[in-house]
C-alpha cells in the first residue's frame, strides 16, 4: 500500500510541480488581483479610457 502512495505522489509531483518563488504576502496578492481585475474591466470599456487612466493612476499606483 506505502509503494502504491509513494508511486502515485511521485508522478504527481513530477506532472505538477511547486512553485517556490510565488509570493504569500496578502497585501501583494490582493494588489496583484485587484490590477487583474482592473485591467479586466478596462478591455470592455469603450470611450472612457480617462476614466480607467485616472481609477488606475489612484488604485494601482497608490499600493505601491
């Protein structure tokens, strides 16, 4: 039964691997989504491209 988990874990392991340089500090991953988002958002939006501008320049530029 351990080789059949131990089989498994390491074929796991080796289709997905960790990433270790990702980033857990949930003030930069919260920024991180919130420029996602933004950025999103401002593809669909026709004709208010000052509008984005200014809402990027206060949110995005401000948490930096």
């Amino acid at each position: 039964m351990l080789q059949v988990f131990e089989f498994f874990q390491k074929r796991i392991a080796m289709q997905y691997p960790l990433v270790e340089d990702t980033d857990t500090n949930p003030f930069t991953l919260t920024r991180d989504a919130h420029e996602a988002f933004l950025k999103s958002r401002c593809d669909t939006v026709i004709g208010r491209d000052s509008v984005v501008q200014q809402a990027r320049e206060r949110f995005i530029c401000g948490y930096r």
